[in-house]
C-alpha cells in the first residue's frame, strides 16, 4: 500500500504568518482560542452472512476556528483550508467576543512525550489480506461449534492527524492510530438463538491484532459468551448484592460515575457530585482516576484537542472527591488548571470536558472471596448497553453475562438481567475491591452532546452492596 504523505496544512493551503495573523484578529479581547487542523482517514471491511459486506475508506480535512469570551464561545469551521475561508471564520467567531475586554489565557505546557505510533495502521496489510483475514475468523468460527449459525467480523483502522495553532504562536502537533478487530456470533438450539461478541483495538498497528493467535481468542469468547446465554434461566428481579466483573464492567462507572465528573456539569450545578469537592463521595478505599497518558490506549491522547498535554486526574481518593476532568475554559472560570481533557470528535466541533481512560483502582481482595460473600445475587461479567441520567446519575444497564449467586455458591447463568440505581449510592455501597485490576479490550466510544470520542475503561472485581436487579423471572 502507497504511503501517504504527512498532513502540513501551512505548506499546502496556506501561509502559516498569514494564518496566525488571522487567528489573532479573531481572539484579540478574548479569553481564548485556537485554529484545529485536522485530516483523518479510516477504513472498514465488514464480513457478514459469509460474505463481504461492507468496505469503506473514508477521507476528511478541515479546520475549526474558535474564539472563547467567558462562559460564550464562537466557533466555525470549514472543509476548505483558504485564507478565505479562515478570514470567513474568523469574522463569524469573533462575533462571540463583542467589545473584548478580555485577557488571553497562557498557553498550555509543551510535551515531547510519545504515547503511541504515528504510523499508519491502514498499511499494515494489503486489502486482500484484510479479506482473507476475515474469512478465516468466519470459518474459524463456524468450525468450532455446529450451533453458530451467524458470524459478523470487522476489521477497521484509521489515521487521525492534528495540528493546533494558539495566538501566541505555539504549534501542538499530534498524530493518532487507531484500530480494532471484533467478532459477534449466533448460535442456536432448539429454536432458540443467543449471541456473543469479542474484539480488542487501540493505538497500534494492525499486525498484531489480524494475527490467528489474537482474533482466534476473540472468536472463543463470542463463542462461549453465546453458549452460555444459549443455557441460561430468567434473570431474579429484586434489590440484592452484585458482582461486577474486571475490566469491561466499568463500562457502568464510567456511564454512572464518569460524566458526572467532567468539568461543564460541575460548573453548571447540573451534576449529582456538584458542591461536594473535598467531600466523601464514595467507601472509602474506592479510588478513580481519569489517565490518557497509558501507551496504546484507545483513550489515551498525548495532548487533547486544545494543545494540553494529557494527564492522570484523581478524581476520588480513597472516598473523598479530589478533582473533576476540565478542559481550557471550563477550568478558567472554574479557577483551577485543565487537565488535559478538552476532546472533540473533530474539526466541525468545539471542544469539550470529555473522559479519556476511566478507572477504578484495584483494591487487595481476591475476586473470589468477593463472590463468595453474597449471599442472595448476581455476579455480572459482561455489560451491554445502559442509560444515565447525569444529574441524579440514575442508571439501567443490561448484562450480556451474569450468574446467580447463592450463599457464596455461583449457579446457573441469567438472561435480561439489567442494573439498576445511581452512581454516587453505588459508590457509598461498594464493599469489597478485587486485586485483579483489568482495562477493557479496547472497543469503547462515548457520546456527548452528539459528540463521539473513543475512550477507554477499567476496573477490578467489584462486590456492591444493594442494586436493583430488573429481570423476567416470576
């Protein structure tokens, strides 16, 4: 595959002096600003039914041009990188900054620091590879078990390229790999069918993750994943204890717990937690974090979409509610500094607080004795889809996989088990943590405000202490 040459948007649309003379025109009186450059590239092949379905390359560029006046921000953005077309966004954001009067904030600190490739993931394999690649994990699967009776694979991997302008002159470049490889089966018997899904991805290449070793793992647990809902009895509905599962469970704190944390809801009164820094939010032992700096992480960004450099926010400690994830101009009118968490899903939007990798630390109990202790409940290992609402943090989550759990004694598996409470109770209810810390695979996306960034989570093995169980069983 032909490599394609970097994105330099000053040497092939623009001179870079005009350009900044055009950026400060825009923010001059104002708080803040920035010209996001961006160029992405993606790709997809979708194997389904036994055959090809989809593949796609998607090719973007563009510009957003941003100028912040205290709680009000103008922001425009274009296809075409002109002086043109910047001298049009320009006059558009600086509409937001009126008579000025503003004091233009200092620039974030500079990094040098290397989180993930800058190669492209896309030319790591041949297109036709990538197919063959595909029908392997179908006839794989198929192989393993006469009850599969539907596979659907993808491989996908994309190339994002920023560069953010700052009217003080400060260049942040950052160029970001992203890939990913997931398998969903059906099985069916006796006329009923059940499914699984697995996949892993992050920033980093493509080779590692199409090799047999990696996506033949991924299609094992699909599988057993299908086969166990394929023998599993009506969920119990109720209030009882639950298990949550390492790793991909924390899916629900994230949801429950992470965005009520974020910066904006903070400042606007709008979240459950607002008011109660420095106050005990959770059991105590319970520790959260928000680090993008892990290497290779889908979360992780070595600056976010402002030039910040990324970082680890403690968010609670020990209990206690230390700090809230903050972009630029959050943090300003909040008084405190950002925290490398002002993302957005690309050039055609503002930024805004957003999580990078969200993580519950692990505590020093073994997952076990954590299942052992409940007396009446579910251990839930695999999470779907969930609903919050970020003002109470109320949440429903739906089990992909859970078991019935009996004095300590883990019984038969349960199907359309779904969770239900509200973050910061569960918090307060957290009575036991795993030492058995894990992240998840690396598929997460999250959505705000219509905005998607890719995210990632994590936790150990978590014994929670009086949840709603919502399920069919009479």
């Amino acid at each position: 595959m032909t490599e394609t040459a970097p994105f330099r948007p000053f040497e092939t649309h623009l001179d870079d002096a005009r350009a900044l003379s055009i950026l400060r025109s825009a923010t001059e009186g104002a708080d803040d600003g920035e010209l996001y450059f961006e160029r992405r590239r993606s790709e997809a092949l979708v194997f389904d039914d036994g055959r090809l379905k989809t593949a796609s390359y998607d090719a973007s560029e563009g510009f957003g041009l941003r100028a912040v006046n205290g709680e009000t921000a103008g922001y425009a953005h274009s296809t075409e990188i002109s002086e043109a077309a910047l001298t049009r966004a320009a006059e558009t954001a600086r509409l937001a900054v009126g008579a000025g009067g503003g004091s233009l904030a200092e620039a974030p600190g500079k990094t040098n620091r290397r989180l993930y490739t800058d190669a492209d993931p896309m030319a790591d394999a041949s297109f036709p590879v990538k197919v063959e690649v595909l029908r392997e994990i179908d006839a794989y699967a198929r192989a393993k078990d006469p009850r599969v009776v539907q596979v659907s694979a993808t491989v996908a991997a994309s190339l994002q390229e920023v560069h953010i302008l700052r009217p003080d002159g400060t260049l942040v470049s950052d160029t970001r790999p992203m890939t990913r490889v997931n398998v969903s089966v059906i099985v069916e018997q006796d006329g009923r069918r059940e499914s699984g899904s697995h996949g892993g991805g992050g920033r980093a290449g493509l080779t590692a993750l199409i090799q047999p070793e990696s996506w033949q793992a991924s299609v094992d647990e699909a599988l057993r994943v299908a086969l166990v809902n394929l023998a599993a009895e009506p969920a119990p509905a109720g209030q009882m204890d639950v298990v949550l599962g390492a790793g991909w469970p924390g899916i629900l704190l994230h949801e429950a717990v992470g965005h009520g944390l974020e910066g904006d809801f903070n400042r606007k009164g709008t979240s459950a937690f607002a008011g109660l820094m420095g106050q005990q939010v959770a059991a105590r032992g319970v520790t959260v974090v928000d680090d993008g700096t892990l290497p290779d992480r889908r979360g992780s960004i070595a600056v976010d979409d402002e030039g910040t450099p990324s970082s680890r926010t403690v968010l609670i400690e020990d209990g206690i509610l230390t700090g809230f994830m903050q972009d630029r101009q959050n943090a300003r009118l909040m008084g405190v500094a950002p925290t490398g968490n002002g993302r957005r899903q690309s050039f055609a939007h503002k930024p805004m607080p957003r999580m990078t990798n969200t993580i519950m630390l692990g505590g020093d109990s073994a997952p076990a004795d954590l299942v052992a202790e409940i007396r009446d409940g579910i251990w839930a290992v695999g999470f779907g889809g969930g609903q919050v609402d970020i003002t109470n943090g109320k949440f429903v989550f739906s089990c992909t996989e859970a078991y019935r759990v009996k004095n300590g004694i883990v019984g038969a598996p349960v199907k359309g088990a779904t969770l239900i409470g509200d973050g910061p109770t569960a918090l307060h209810r957290v009575r036991g943590l795993g030492n058995d810390l894990a992240l998840d695979p690396g598929l997460g996306s999250c959505g705000k405000d219509g905005q998607w960034v890719p995210v990632g989570v994590g936790q150990p093995t978590v014994l929670i202490g009086g949840l709603t169980v919502g399920g069919s069983a009479a």
